[in-house]
C-alpha cells in the first residue's frame, strides 16, 4: 500500500494534526474547501495505516489519503 510517511511526532495527538495539515496544504481550508467524510485505522502485511476521505466542499468530489502510522503504533505490532 503507498501511504504518505509522517515523522518526528511525539504522539497520536501531533500525528493526527500533522495528517490535516498535510491535507490542507494540498486541498486549502478545513470546512471550507474541504471536510472529512470517514477516517478509520487499518493494519495491512504487519504495519498500520490511517485513513482519511475527504469531499472537496465546491465539487463534492472524494479523495482518500493514506498515511503510514507504523511508528506511532510499533510498540503495539
């Protein structure tokens, strides 16, 4: 799975505010450009993964981002 990689977070709160930064770097403003439609966690072939869907507000138009969260969780794996 290609998932986009987030380092040097100290935590899952910091990780979480890195994946919207991330997001809103690409897609512009949180509630006004864009807002999310579903987030979950995954594991697939021995790493963790979050996902976050997005509609982009002016097109209604979904995208997926996948981001690498193995790090966070390697005490857990």
């Amino acid at each position: 799975m290609k998932a986009i990689k987030i380092r040097n977070v100290k935590d899952d709160l910091e990780f979480i505010r890195a994946e919207y930064a991330y997001v809103s770097k690409r897609l512009g403003r949180r509630g006004i450009d864009w807002e999310i439609v579903d987030q979950h966690s995954l594991r697939q072939d021995g790493k963790m993964y979050n996902e976050i869907e997005v509609r982009i507000i002016s097109t209604g138009k979904i995208k997926r981002f996948v981001f690498d969260s193995t790090e966070l969780f390697k005490g857990l794996l």
